[in-house]
C-alpha cells in the first residue's frame, strides 16, 4: 500500500510574475491539477501518471536532484 504521512502534498503553481496559474495536489493514490479560477481538481491515478510521464512520447527529461 502506498501512502503518505500526510493525506497530501499540495503546492500553489505560479508564473513567472509570480501569478498564479493553479494547484497541484500528490496524494498516494493520483495526481491532481486545478486550474485558477475552478472549483474542482482534475485527477488522474498515480499509476497512470507514471506509465504517461515515463512514455518517451511525452519527452519528459530525467533530471538529476
């Protein structure tokens, strides 16, 4: 079982005038995108985020830490 010692990590994503654009939401289970100005979160499986990011189609980088 995956999981958090938190419910969720959620950050505020923002330009480069340092406006905000949306939030991102991590929870054990999916990915969640919320643009400015909505309601609700667009949610996607953690496992299915992991198969697209990692599809050479999408050219993610891998970057170093």
């Amino acid at each position: 079982m995956k999981k958090f010692r938190a419910s969720f990590v959620e950050e505020t994503v923002i330009d480069g005038d340092a406006g905000v654009i949306g939030r991102i939401r991590i929870k054990p289970s999916s990915v969640m995108w919320k643009p400015k100005g909505r309601g609700k979160f667009h949610s996607v499986s953690l496992d299915k985020f992991a198969r697209w990011i990692t599809d050479p189609d999408t050219e993610a980088k891998k970057v170093m830490k």
